[in-house]
C-alpha cells in the first residue's frame, strides 16, 4: 500500500517518527526540496568554515593583568578542568588581561544553565557573547 501526504518542513521529523515506529512494514520516503535550498545549505556551511566557528556564547571565569596574571590564569584553566572535564576551555591573552573562556554554547540559555554549575566553583563567572566552535 502506497501512501502520499504532504506536509511542511516542521512536520516532517514528526512523519518520519511515525513511519519508522510503524512494525514490521517497508516503505520508501522520498523528500524533495527547491535546489535554492540545498544551495543556501551549502553556502552556511561554506560560510561557518570560512569564519572558523559561529555566533554563539562563552562564560568567562578568568580575567586578570599584572605580573603573575598568567600563571594565575594557568592555574584557574587547571582547576576548571578539574572540576569539568566536560567543557573545553580557551586560555586568551588580550593586552594587558590573560582571560579563561569556557565552553561552547549556541543559545544564551544553554550558557545559562550550564553557568549555574560553574558558579559554584567560580564565583565571577559571566557569560559573553562571541564566535564558537562549531560542534
């Protein structure tokens, strides 16, 4: 039995679901989509390469000038990696202040959540805006 429905884009991942709960049938799923789409597709990706990451956020634990600012700055990279081993953490030196970013985050709500946790360990956490990796 051959079933064709249409839907739009935000039902899709929903209609795939069902298909692939439905016991013991086959069936083909043919998606089609304008070639203006697949192009725009590929001109992000492209795009994210060429920037070398993507908009998104960072929660700062470090911040710190002065003579001993970068071993201070070592030693805060070391016990946050400690304490989360999870979450990658960037060592930066922007003139005259050595600075510790953490993490990876797309929306400021993830940040958030994850900022929760961090400031137990380091009080004057705060999240900043800036360009991510892309995971």
């Amino acid at each position: 039995m051959f079933t064709r429905a249409g839907c739009f884009a935000q039902e899709k991942p929903q209609i795939l679901i069902n298909l692939a709960q439905n016991d013991g049938q086959t069936g083909t799923i043919d998606l089609r989509q304008p070639a203006q789409l697949e192009n725009l597709l590929t001109m992000q990706i492209s795009n994210n390469r060429l920037h070398k990451g993507i908009p998104g956020y960072r929660i700062s634990i470090f911040s710190q000038s002065g003579l001993t600012a970068g071993q201070r700055a070592d030693e805060a990279k070391i016990n946050f990696m400690r304490n989360f081993p999870e979450i990658e953490a960037y060592q930066e030196y922007n003139s005259p202040n050595f600075q510790i970013f953490v993490g990876d985050f797309r929306t400021k709500n993830e940040a958030l959540r994850e900022m929760k946790k961090i400031e137990r360990v380091f009080s004057r956490a705060f999240i900043t805006p800036t360009t991510i990796n892309i995971r």
